[in-house]
C-alpha cells in the first residue's frame, strides 16, 4: 500500500515507516551473522576469517547497490509526493533498465579484479582460496541483488514500508536455512554460503519484481493508465545526481573498511577471526539503525516535493529520538552478552581471537548514541540533496578511523584500531548535525 508522509503528525509517521524497516533490516543482518555462525562452528576459525574478509570486498558492491537504490528512492519520492504520476513509473523503468547494464559490467570487473583485491589486503595465505570462492560466487549475484535493492527502494519511496520488510524477512530466513542445508547437509563449505545467497537473492528479486509490475499498473493518474516514456535520459541524470554521491559515501566507507581489514589481518589470522565476528555484530546493528536513514530519507523526499519544508525538523527531532534509544538498547545487550555472542560464531575460540573481540565490544559499542544521531541527519541530507554536505561528514568520520587506527596500532597494537573508531564516530556526527541545521534554516 502506498503512503502519503506528507499529511499527518511527523512522529506518527515516521515510528509507522522506520519500525518495520528496523526490524526487518534486523532480520536481514541475521543471515549474514548465520553465514559467519556457521563458517566458524561447521568449517573452522579459517573458514570465518575468510567469510570476514570476502565480506570487506562485498560491502563495496553493497554501497554501490545502496547508492543506486537510494537515488531512484529519492527521485521517485519526490515525484510521488508532487503527485506526478507519469514520472513515477518512467523513474523505475529508467532505473531497471539502466541498473541491469551496469551491473553486467560490474560483475566482469569483479571477476577479474578479486585476486588483486585480496593481495592488497595482505590476505592471510590460509584465508585467500575460501575467501575467492565466495566472491566469485557472490559477484555472479550482483544483477539481482542490485534489482532487489532497487525495487525495494521503490516501494519505500512510495510510502510503504511493510512490503520491503516482508520481502527482507522471508529472503533472509530462507538464506539462513540454505546455509545450514547447503554447509551443514551436503559440506559445500565456504561455497555452500555463497551459493545460499545467490539462490535468495535471484528468487527475491524474480518475485519483487512480478509485484512491482503489478502495483505500477494499479498506479493511475485521473482515472487513466499512465503511459511514461521507458527512458528518460533527465530522469536518469536526478538519480545519477543522488546516487553517485551516496555511492561515493559509501564507498569511502566500504574502501575505509577494507583497509581497516588489511590493518586487522597485519596481526594474524585470529585477531581477524575475532574482528570477523564482532563486525557482523556490529554491522547487523548499524543496519538496523539505518532504517530510520531510510525513513527520513523518504520523509524529507516527499516532503520537498510537496513543498513542506517546514514538517522535516519535526521529522528530524522524532527519528533521532527513537534511532537513540535503539541504539543504547542494541549497545547495552552487545555489551552484557558479548562473551555469549562470540562463541556463537566459534567453535573452538583461540584466546587471542576471542580477546580481539572482546576488546573492539567494550571500546566501540558505548559510542552507539552517537552513530544513532548521525544516521538519522544523513539520511535527512540526502532527501534534501545536500549531497556535498553528506560526503565531508563520511569523509571525515572514516579517515579518521583509518589514519588514526594505522597510528594507534603502531603504538598499542591491535587494540589500537578499535580505540580509532570512536574518533571518526564523535567528530563525523557533530560535522552532520551541524549541516543539517544550516539546511534546515535556510528552508524554513
């Protein structure tokens, strides 16, 4: 069902849209904790390292995806809220079809440059082989994982929220029980939790797609079927404005933690088993956050469309409020149960592996508040295009965390590069609460 976030009490809305996003996000981040569950209690400690460092180069191809689904959302907000119909469907035809030709192209440069990729990131010897077979297998699924992740982002631009959530749920329980059939059943190892994925996400898309279709054609403009152009070549450019630079943001983020990762395998592979786990964990709950950068994104989309400026800080002020308290929430239970939470993923933890993570839960994760209150002005900037403002804050928050991990390193080992992230966290969020209020003034 489509819905109008420009009409009605801002808190009201944005709880209603961020909350399945939240937890569907949850249920998504799930699967790829059980990816590492499994590598590391049903292969091994290599097997974990090297899901964790394939992992790194994958996240590459997320922000890409990201990036993408993110400038379709946001152009196809705009045009909802605006009430332009025509414009509604030739942005997503526009965006399938230019999505499919990148993504073939993508895929051929993934293949070929992966060993390259893996020797740059000083790539344990052990670790290399599983670590290319899962991203061979993987860069196979880029066309539909970057569909899926386009068509999701349609349904949320357009107000609704649950469908994405219900598709996320049912894909991501069905990669976790592959994986265990897969690993566990017929011992495919390291491959059978590539092969989990692309099977899930080629039958996700297939299927999101189908449905897609059949909302669009339900999608009327007074009382007539919209016929939109099939591509639109100024469509194509707005997206293109929004998405290079949210993938550019990302990809500062996913290049910042490969080399994160390259400074993490220098002291070994059981520092980089531990790190592997403690990630995931923390990724699955940066995730979840990032539902409420979604939900912004699309409410102050919508809203400037609809010429509303004015309901955006409301929106704002109501998303930082419930991004917190999930982050403290999320933040206390990773600090309590991360003895607990650790030998999850291993089967038979080394000290140093588990020390590693250990350390990285008690330094990082009380900076939680912070990430919560950046996430939600992010996603405010990018709805508002203020996509200039939105790369410095990322710029500075992920340089940060690697110039400063490399120098504590060197001075108090590996610990070192968990004490960095704090400093790109607190210095990246006050940069981007800084930004949006300017903005916010300057619309008001």
């Amino acid at each position: 069902m489509n819905n109008d976030l420009t009409e009605g009490k801002p808190s009201r809305l944005i709880w209603r849209f961020c909350l399945p996003l939240f937890f569907s996000a949850l249920v998504q981040q799930l699967y790829v904790l059980v990816d590492s569950l499994v590598a590391g209690r049903f292969i091994g400690e290599t097997a974990l390292a090297a899901v964790g460092n394939a992992y790194q180069v994958t996240l590459l191809y997320q922000a890409l995806a990201f990036g993408s689904a993110m400038g379709v959302s946001v152009v196809v907000s705009r045009r909802f809220g605006a009430g332009k119909c025509e414009d509604v469907h030739s942005a997503v035809s526009t965006a399938l079809l230019a999505t499919t030709g990148f993504c073939l192209l993508l895929s051929v440069l993934g293949l070929a440059c992966k060993d390259v990729i893996l020797r740059l990131m000083r790539t344990p010897a052990e670790v290399v082989l599983p670590s290319a077979q899962y991203l061979v297998l993987y860069t196979a699924s880029l066309v539909p994982m970057f569909l899926y992740q386009i068509v999701l982002g349609v349904f949320a631009a357009m107000g609704d929220a649950k469908t994405p959530a219900m598709f996320l749920t049912v894909s991501s329980l069905a990669n976790i029980a592959l994986d265990l059939v897969l690993v566990v059943r017929f011992r495919l190892g390291v491959s059978g939790i590539a092969w989990a994925t692309l099977i899930c996400q080629t039958s996700s898309a297939l299927l999101a797609l189908i449905l897609l279709n059949s909302r669009l054609r339900r999608y009327r403009c007074l009382d007539r079927v919209v016929k939109a152009r099939r591509f639109s070549f100024e469509l194509l450019r707005e997206m293109l404005q929004i998405a290079l630079p949210v993938t550019f943001q990302q990809m500062i983020i996913s290049a910042g933690n490969v080399l994160i990762q390259a400074n993490v395998n220098s002291f070994g592979s059981g520092v980089s088993a531990g790190y592997a786990a403690s990630i995931k964990l923390n990724n699955m709950a940066i995730t979840g956050l990032m539902a409420f950068d979604k939900g912004m994104a699309t409410f102050s989309a919508q809203n400037t469309g609809a010429n509303k400026p004015e309901r955006i800080r409301s929106g704002r002020n109501a998303a930082i409020l419930f991004s917190v308290c999930f982050g403290i929430a999320i933040a206390l239970a990773f600090l309590v149960f991360r003895a607990e939470l650790l030998r999850l993923f291993l089967r038979s933890a080394s000290a140093e592996a588990t020390l590693a993570g250990e350390q990285f839960f008690r330094i990082v994760m009380p900076f939680y508040l912070f990430v919560a209150v950046k996430i939600v002005c992010d996603g405010t900037l990018r709805g508002l295009g203020a996509m200039r403002e939105l790369l410095i804050g990322t710029f500075v928050d992920i340089s940060l965390r690697v110039g400063c991990g490399f120098f504590f390193a060197s001075l108090w080992g590996s610990i070192g590069i968990w004490a960095a992230w704090p400093v790109g966290w607190v210095t990246g969020t006050v940069l981007s609460f800084v930004f949006i209020e300017k903005k916010l003034r300057l619309l008001e």
